[in-house]
C-alpha cells in the first residue's frame, strides 16, 4: 500500500518533467553560433619580442602542421594534425559545425580505414573510449579509429587492422576542449581554485547540493585542470598526451608507441624530440604546442556590461540568481607567472576547474585521477557563443538541450537546473540564452 501510494506521488512529477522539458525546447530557441569575426585566436597582449616571435615563427607553424609517418604519425591516430581537432572558430578552438576533417580528410588521410557510423560529416570530432576490457576489468583508454596500414609511406610489411567498434554499449567518446585561454588557466594559483570551491558567503551551496572537488595529481597532491575531467596537470603534459593519443607521435613526455606493432612501429623513440646542437636546442613539438596553447588569449565576449542588449544583460542576472554561478565561477585571478603577460590577471573563465558529479546522464564510466565515472570539470564558458558541440561527447549542438542535460539523478546541478525550468519565464530563459551565446 505504501509503495503504491508513492508510486501515484512520483509519477505526476515524472509526467510533469517531461512536459514541461518538451515545452521549454519548444518555447526556447538557442540563438546558435554568433555571427561575425572569430571572438579567440589571439595572441595575449604583453608579450616580449621573444615570445612573440616564438609564437608567430615556430608555435602557430607547428600547431597547424600535418604529420606523416616519418614524423611519428601512427601506427593508429584520430587526426593528422593538432589545428584538424582545434580549427573552430579559430586556430585553437574545438569541431567546426561542418565538414568534420575526419570525414572529409579520411580518404587521403587514412586510405583503407572505414568511418564508423559515430563520425559524421557535420558533427563532431570525437575521440573513442572503451569502458572495460573483454574481461570485463576497467579501460577507459582511447582507442584510435585510424590506422596507418593503407597509406603509401606506411613502413614495408605494415598490415594494421581498426578497432571493433561494434560493441556501442562499450563505447564513449570525447570532443576537444578549446585551448584559447590555456596559459592564464594554468597561471591560476591551486590555492585560489581551493579557496574558490569553499566559499560561499551566501550558503547557496548548502542549499543546492553543489560539493565539487579538485581533481589532484596523485604525486605532488597539486591540481590539476586541463581535460573534461581536469587530468591533466600542465600543457607541456596535456601537449605530450595528446600528440601520443591522438596522432600516435612520441616524445620525450611519452616516448613510448602506444602501438609496438614490429612491421608498423619502425620509427626510433622519441620520434619528435628536443635537437641538441652545439650552442642551440631545437624545441620537441610539444614544446611548441605548449607555446602555442600558453600565449593564446582568453576569448572576447560579443558585448559588455551596458554595451549588450537589454536581453543579454538580463541574462547574466538570471545566469547568477538561479545558481549557474555556482560552479560557473566568471572570474579568478593569476599569481605571479615568470611569463610577465599572465602574471596578475582576470581570468573570465566561467569554470571553478573543478569536478562536479553530474548524474545518471551524463555518466560515462571512466575513472580519471579522482574525478569518477559520472564527474567532469565544469567547462569554461567563455568562447560558448562561438561553440558548435557541447558536453564531453558533443551530443548536442543545441545549448538549450546541453543545459537540460544538466539536471539527472544524482547531478549537483538538478535544483539549479529546476529554477532554470520552474522559476523564470520564458523570456528570461531566453535571456540566459542570449547571454551564453553572447560569451
């Protein structure tokens, strides 16, 4: 008797929820990408000549270059290039909205190989993950979809098979971060990403069941920050993960192959290394990444305070009144950075760059560090105006849905995203809106 009496309790609010979800996609409409010039993609005012140099002459060059075989691309690779995964809306960035280039460049790129279903021409670029082995014990390693057994200057002899990708319930997948911004995010100090998550002079948190932590290296106990579970601790070390996951290139960081393959992996390790020549050293490549990603600026918002629409600035409002805030933390500050431009500055991140649980839907399964199987690093919002794919899979180019999406058994965000959907009006859901696409 009792179970049915809560069972006719639950089912109202259940039928409610969805009606009243299906009405907000119907009343709400994302303004989608914002028109105009790239808002990111450059330099970090304050540069000295050196670094400016450096950038301009050597970092941007590399970031942007295709790799072959002789340059350590493979045996297996997601892309061809740094810039193919970070081109939108610039440079640096995350998926363009259309012609995905492992689509388009597949052919040329990795002859022989199959797309799978999962990539598709306008969507994202994603990366593929296993859950578990066949055993059934923990992965959650990526799993390249690419190979270099069909291209004309695979090594003689190299005969490489793809992935099963065959099994979807076994598969999760990643889309790249924006890197705009990254050296003023590395520039923050553990201390002040501490002090942010703890305070709460108005006790909202109590109230909301936000907790959050910071995901730590498991050494040193420092934070870490970069990823969607914030498991890298630098760019130099989110630089050398990346070139050996993503295109299967060693160095000095990784310098191992991740696939030894005996006719495939011919390359001797590290394949891209620092050059020691009497009175130089040439930089590894993700020296030069690193370089990159450090002196890119902070992405620009369209507008600011009463420079924007009456909309957008109601919309910030709103983004602070129902909670957003909480985790979306708009500004922290620099410490002292031996690079003089990153020293002491605002940093509009809209992250707290800490891991937050986020429920049943959107739990992936994967353990990084200490962020768990349904935690994830509150994404920076800045640049989200000019963003095409949003959550860590890129299942929506829809901000309202990815905003929807927040509000699932056991997410720390569910009572923020109830007065999202309870508390405001349609127009000032429209505003909140407005105001995300106006970052």
């Amino acid at each position: 008797m009792h179970i049915q009496k809560r069972i006719s309790v639950i089912l109202p609010v259940a039928a409610l929820f969805v009606a009243v979800s299906v009405d907000l996609l119907e009343a709400q409409t994302d303004p989608g990408i914002r028109g105009g010039p790239a808002g990111a993609g450059r330099v970090i005012p304050g540069l000295t000549a050196g670094e400016q140099d450096f950038f301009t002459t050597q970092a941007a060059p590399e970031f942007s270059s295709v790799d072959g075989v002789a340059d350590g691309l493979g045996p297996r690779f997601n892309l061809d290039s740094c810039a193919g995964c970070h081109i939108h809306p610039a440079v640096g960035g995350s998926s363009p909205p259309r012609n995905n280039p492992q689509v388009v460049r597949a052919a040329t790129m990795a002859p022989g190989n199959v797309v799978p279903p999962f990539l598709t021409l306008n969507g994202p670029v994603r990366e593929v993950r296993f859950v578990r082995n066949p055993n059934g014990t923990p992965d959650g390693g990526v799993h390249d979809i690419f190979t270099i057994g069909g291209r004309p200057d695979r090594p003689f002899g190299c005969v490489i098979q793809q992935p099963n990708f065959s099994n979807a319930g076994n598969m999760i997948f990643r889309i790249p971060t924006p890197t705009f911004g990254a050296g003023l995010l590395e520039a923050i100090t553990d201390t002040t990403i501490k002090n942010n998550l703890a305070s709460d002079p108005q006790g909202k948190k109590a109230f909301f069941g936000i907790r959050g932590e910071v995901n730590t290296n498991g050494n040193d106990g420092t934070v870490t920050r970069f990823g969607w579970k914030a498991q890298n601790k630098s760019l130099l070390i989110f630089s050398g993960e990346a070139y050996n996951v993503e295109m299967g290139v060693t160095s000095e960081n990784f310098p191992n192959e991740r696939e030894e393959d005996a006719d495939c992996a011919k390359n001797a390790t590290p394949e891209s290394a620092a050059g020691f020549h009497v009175g130089s050293t040439d930089p590894a490549d993700i020296v030069l990444f690193m370089g990159f990603m450090k002196f890119l600026d902070q992405p620009a918002p369209a507008c600011t305070g009463n420079a924007c629409s009456a909309s957008i600035q109601n919309g910030h409002r709103m983004f602070r009144d129902v909670g957003c805030s909480l985790c979306h933390t708009e500004a922290l500050m620099t410490g002292l950075s031996s690079t003089a431009a990153l020293s002491r500055q605002a940093v509009n991140l809209f992250s707290d760059l800490a891991v937050h649980h986020m429920g049943f839907g959107l739990a992936d399964g994967v353990t990084q560090g200490s962020a768990g199987p349904d935690e994830f690093r509150t994404a920076p919002l800045w640049g989200v105006g000019q963003r095409a794919f949003f959550l860590h899979d890129g299942r929506t180019n829809d901000l309202l849905r990815a905003i929807l999406a927040h509000d699932s058994p056991g997410s720390e965000a569910e009572r923020v995203i109830d007065n999202f959907q309870f508390r405001l009006s349609r127009s000032e859901q429209q505003d909140i809106l407005n105001f995300l696409r106006s970052l």
